[in-house]
C-alpha cells in the first residue's frame, strides 16, 4: 500500500523535473545548468535522487525514491535562445528550494511560463546601434557608421521576418547575411567611403553565433562532450551560411570593398 502511494508522487515529481530540464535546454542553458536545476527541484520535492543523460535532441531523466526508480525521456526541440525563461526556471526551483511552492505550484508556474519578447522595432534599433558601435570602435568614420546602422537594423528586419514564418536557422542566416551585405554595399557604392570595408564588415556581425559557440566550449570543459560538439557544428554551420550568403551577395552586384 505505501508503494501505491509513492510511485504516483514519484511519477509527479518526473514529469516536472524532466519539464524543468526540458525548458532550459530548448531556451540555451549549458547542460551543467539543465542537470543541476532538474536534480535540485527533484530533491526539493522529496525524492532521493534525479540522475539525467542530455543531448543535442533529447533528455532522459530518472528519479530515485525509496528504492523505486521511475525514467521518462523528452524530445527536444530548440526554441531559440531566451534568457528570460532560463531565470524563471531558476526562480521556480529556487521557491520550491525554500519550501513555498509544493508540486501543484511548481506545475502552475511551469505551465504558465511565457517567453519574453521584445517589440521588432526596438529589436531592429539596438541591433543597428550596437553594429554601428563596433563599426567606430573598428576605425569607421561616420559615414561608416551611418551606412552600418542602417544596414544591420534593415538585416535585422529580415531575420525577424524569416524567423516568424518558422524559416530554417540555416536558410535564415544566409538570408540575412544577404540583405546585410547586399543594403551595405549599394551604400557604400553610392555614397563612396574610405572605410568601406569596415562597414560592410561590420553590418553582418548581428549573425556570430556567441551564445552557442560559448555553451559549446562550456559543455565540453565540464564534460558534456557529445552535446558540445553538436553546438559547436550547429554554430560553425551557421558561420558557414553567413559567409556563403556574404560571397553570394558580393558576387551577384559585384562588390569588391571586401577585396
């Protein structure tokens, strides 16, 4: 009869701690941060304890208790990075840490978690100040800078819309390289800059994949190799379609300010 009792509570407890570490990992968590969270919100809920395996596209989870040991497995499916969801995880096992969310709260709280999306305009605005900055700090003179802001900002635009109608990551960036490069040196042919080559450099730098490359690296210093180096392929892929999008776009309107 105890038994009956436990494994409904334990079977609760897995589907949350697997929801955890499944939110987290769709959102861009490092796998450390996915393990220790999931394990942390099953010790808090009272089972002994959660042992997981993470990959690029999927999670499988078990739990411990009493002697009775419960697995589930999730497919994965990236959801595009969203540091706002890996906080509220956060919160969400750090509340059940301190006892005041029980396993009603904390499937609530799972349940009602919303990605936080900034409006396109102000994305599309700080996107071209922020390559229009690199593009001055690079030895740019003004004009540069003019030229950048508003070719990264119409790049940026592009993305948005490509990502929106669920394009292929890979489709997307060389897309968007394209834009990038084509509204850059159309400018740059008209208004005729020294620095020509600054700007257009610096209006596809919205598409270097940082935050993949870094979890890459992470993963694999804290030894989650397999799913590093599936990070680590996705991001240099998606260096390679940025690249190939910029060849393309010079080679079509023959650009040669690279050159």
């Amino acid at each position: 009869m105890e038994s009956d009792k436990i494994q409904p509570r334990q079977r609760d407890i897995t589907r949350l701690c697997i929801q955890c570490a499944l939110l987290l990992l769709q959102h861009g968590a490092e796998s450390t941060l996915v393990e220790q969270l999931s394990f942390r919100l099953g010790k808090a809920l009272g089972v002994d304890n959660v042992e997981s395996s993470i990959s690029a596209n999927a999670v499988v989870l078990s739990t411990v208790h009493h002697g009775h040991c419960l697995t589930s497995t999730r497919k994965n499916i990236d959801r595009g990075i969203n540091m706002h969801m890996v906080t509220e995880v956060q919160r969400i096992v750090i509340l059940a840490e301190h006892r005041l969310l029980d396993i009603d709260d904390v499937q609530k709280r799972l349940d009602n978690i919303k990605p936080l999306r900034y409006p396109r305009w102000l994305m599309v605005l700080m996107v071209g100040l922020s390559c229009a900055s690199f593009c001055k700090l690079a030895g740019g003179g003004w004009d540069a800078v003019m030229v950048t802001f508003f070719a990264s900002g119409v790049a940026m635009y592009a993305r948005q819309l490509l990502t929106s109608i669920q394009m292929n990551p890979l489709i997307n960036f060389f897309a968007t390289a394209f834009v990038a490069t084509t509204a850059a040196g159309w400018l740059v042919r008209w208004i005729d800059i020294p620095t020509a080559s600054i700007a257009m450099a610096s209006s596809v730098l919205l598409l270097v994949p940082g935050f993949p490359l870094i979890n890459a690296v992470a993963d694999m210093f804290k030894g989650h190799i397999n799913t590093g180096i599936a990070r680590w392929v996705m991001a240099s892929l998606l260096t390679l379609s940025t690249c190939i999008g910029v060849v393309v776009a010079m080679s079509v309107w023959g650009f040669r300010s690279w050159l």
